[in-house]
C-alpha cells in the first residue's frame, strides 16, 4: 500500500533524487556493471540510499543506510548514440575588418 509522504532519496550519477513508489524518472547516462545484460525492462538494485523517510519516521545513512536497498526497472531509453554535426567553414576571409570613427 503506497502511503503519501513516504519516498527514499537516492544517489546515483553524483545526484541526488527524490524517489516515491509507482513513480517513473529519467536518470542521465545509467552505466551498470554489467553492460551486455542492460536492456529495455531490466531489473536494477539500487545500494546508495541516502534517507528513507516513511510516514514520520526518517532513518538517516552516513553516507549511506546499510542493508537498504532499492529495486527498480529500466523501462525503455530515450537517448541513442551521439550524432557529431560539423559545418565546414571557408578559410578564406576569415577576418572581420573593423573601422572606428571619431566624431569632433
């Protein structure tokens, strides 16, 4: 049963989100430690728990809680491969000339 006000924050990537049960978040560059078993709805286990707070109780880590761990699922990615864009520019008349003026 999901109670409102009960939501875990986690590390991961050097940031710290906030995360609630049945929510969905985008987490940039996710690298697992193993790479050839990441796919479209895989399973993930989550170690950095920074806070678990439940209804009103807080349980603080330093750094992180031990024993807690968090389990998630990779639904689909949303970035591909990187794609390099290059404008060729002209050598030529590569300089701008500027004038100044003086008003007397």
């Amino acid at each position: 049963m999901f109670v409102i006000g009960t939501y875990v924050i986690i590390e991961m990537r050097g940031e710290q989100l906030r995360v609630e049960l049945g929510r969905f978040y985008d987490v940039h560059r996710f690298t697992p430690s193993k790479p050839n078993l990441l796919g479209p709805n895989a399973k993930v286990l989550i170690y950095r728990m920074l806070m678990i707070r439940h209804e009103s109780m807080i349980n603080i880590g330093h750094p992180w809680l031990r024993g807690a761990i968090g389990k998630g699922r990779i639904l689909h990615f949303r970035l591909g491969d990187k794609t390099i864009i290059y404008k060729m520019r002209p050598k030529k008349n590569v300089f701008l000339f500027c004038f100044s003026f003086k008003l007397f």
